[in-house]
C-alpha cells in the first residue's frame, strides 16, 4: 500500500507535533530557573531568525530577498507580529503558571479556530469527518484542561486564558501564511524568516517603550534551556510552512495534526518533568482523545492510494 501525493501534507504537519510536544519541556526547565516570558519568546525569535537568516545566505546568497513580493512580505511580517510574537508570548505565560503538559493542550485547541478561519476568509471546505474529528479534539483538551494535573504549584481556571489566547493567535497566523503561501510571492524559507522578523519587531518596539528588564534573566542556564527551544522551533515551523504550501495543506489538516502535540507533551512530561508537574490519568485519557480525533481528521480517501 503506497503512500498518495497527500501524504506529504501529513508527515510534514507531523513534524511540528513532536517537536512541539518536546519543546514545553524545554520552556518549563527555563522558566523554573528564573527565566521570563519575554526573555524566552526574545530567544526562540533571536535563534529562529538567525538560523532561516544563514540559511538563505548560503542558498541564495546576497539575493535572498529575491523574487519577493512586497504585499506578501507585509502579510508574512503581520502574520508574525500576531500569530507569533503576542501568541508565543501567551504560550510562556501558559507553560509558567499552569505547566507544560496542560499549557501544550489548551493550547491545541487552535484547529477549531482555524478551521473556522480558514472557511470564513480562505472559503476551505469542511468536511463532517474534519467536524467529527475537531469536536473529539475538543472533547480531549477539555478533559486534559479539568485533569487536575499541570504545574505541581496548582493554578486556576482563568490561567487557562493565556494559552487558549496563544491557540487563537496561532489559529489566526496561520491562516496568513496559507493565505500568503498560496501566492508566488514567496518562497518557503523566505516567508518563515519574515514570520520571524516580525515577531522580533514587536518585541524590539516593546523593549524600545518599556526598556529591557523583563527580557532577562539572572540564570544564564535559562537562556540554554530557550535557545535549543528555537533551535527545535526553526525546524518546526519550516515544517509546517513546507505543509502550508502544498496545494492539499489545508489549514484544518495541517493545524489538527500538529495538534497532537499534547500526546508528545504528557510523555516527555511524565519522564522528563516529575518534580515540577504531575500527569494524571485525565492528562492520559484527554491525549488519547486527541489522536482519535486526529485520525477522523486526517484520514481521508486521498491518503492512501
């Protein structure tokens, strides 16, 4: 049973669901050693961007800017000033207060905003195995969110507000970029740089209003702990860039499957996070219903051939 042509779109949204999974526990390591969410999103953006930077060098050379359309570019730069910048910053206060495994859950919750995003303003078709599959999505982060597991310090509801915040953003994002990738404007590489590029105005205009305390840390280890954290980022979003600009990466494909991350999270989280989190049999129960909606989500006629 050969693999379809559709079958790139999944492996490459795959990609970013483990990545994703892991690096929560990476934030978490970083923040429990006094680091900030503005040091920590300022990292990943300085890494990311300095990374997709050397990469187009080297490809393209002096002309890596070349071909680029200036419409597109200022999508791309607002793509990354919303979807990134203000949406990775909620996702560090999110992993801060309520802890990696819950954080990476609500946080997955972003398929039932870009799903509705992408039909309002891409005109994406959704099918009922794509609705089935959102709602049992839903039903497992509801579970995972009411686990009473998370950040052994505990937490309350209304923490949940920051990664479910970073979930609409990144929702939001990325129905920019499929919108922008699906022009000639842009190429892959390029458009993650410019993702980046404006994420890290947005924080060098906050640093230029408010100054710079809240972006450092005393414990340089932090700073590791963020830095491999980009590192593993970069390859993530290039990832699922490459899906988004694949005529078949749908925005409610490419979101539901590298929205299986919490799965990732629990169990690099149950091994690698035991004396800050607890993971419970909810934390358990909630990820399984993630990968089953997953699978109505995903599997689809054009898949296999």
């Amino acid at each position: 049973m050969a693999l379809g042509p559709d079958a790139t779109v999944y492996l490459l949204a795959f990609v970013p669901a483990v990545i994703w999974g892991f690096t929560p526990v990476l934030d978490k390591r970083g923040m429990s050693l006094s680091g900030t969410a503005l040091q920590a999103s300022l990292t990943v953006v300085v890494v990311d961007l300095t990374l997709f930077v050397l990469a187009l060098l080297l490809l393209r050379g002096p002309a890596l800017l070349a071909g680029l359309d200036l419409a597109v570019a200022g999508l791309f730069l607002f793509a990354g000033m919303t979807g990134t910048a203000l949406g990775r910053l909620a996702i560090f206060v999110g992993v801060d207060r309520v802890g990696a495994s819950i954080n990476s859950a609500v946080v997955s919750a972003r398929p039932l905003f870009a799903t509705a995003l992408a039909f309002g303003l891409l005109g994406e078709p959704v099918s009922l195995a794509t609705g089935v599959g959102i709602v049992v999505l839903v039903a497992g982060l509801a579970i995972l969110s009411l686990s009473k597991g998370g950040d052994i310090s505990g937490w309350e509801t209304r923490d949940l507000a920051y990664p479910l915040a970073s979930g609409t953003l990144f929702a939001f994002g990325n129905v920019l970029r499929r919108l922008g990738l699906g022009t000639d404007g842009a190429d892959v590489l390029q458009a993650v740089a410019l993702n980046e590029a404006g994420a890290l105005l947005v924080f060098l205009g906050y640093a230029a209003v408010s100054g710079t305390a809240g972006f450092r840390s005393a414990e340089r280890r932090s700073y590791l702990y963020f830095a491999g954290s980009g590192v593993l980022t970069a390859v993530a979003l290039l990832s699922m860039f490459g899906a988004l600009a694949l005529p078949a990466g749908r925005v409610a494909i490419v979101e539901s499957l590298a929205s299986t991350a919490p799965l990732f999270t629990t169990v690099f989280a149950y091994f690698f996070l035991k004396d800050l989190e607890r993971v419970t049999r909810g934390i358990v129960l909630g990820a399984v219903l993630v990968v089953i909606g997953v699978v109505f989500v995903t599997v689809e006629p054009g898949l296999f051939l």
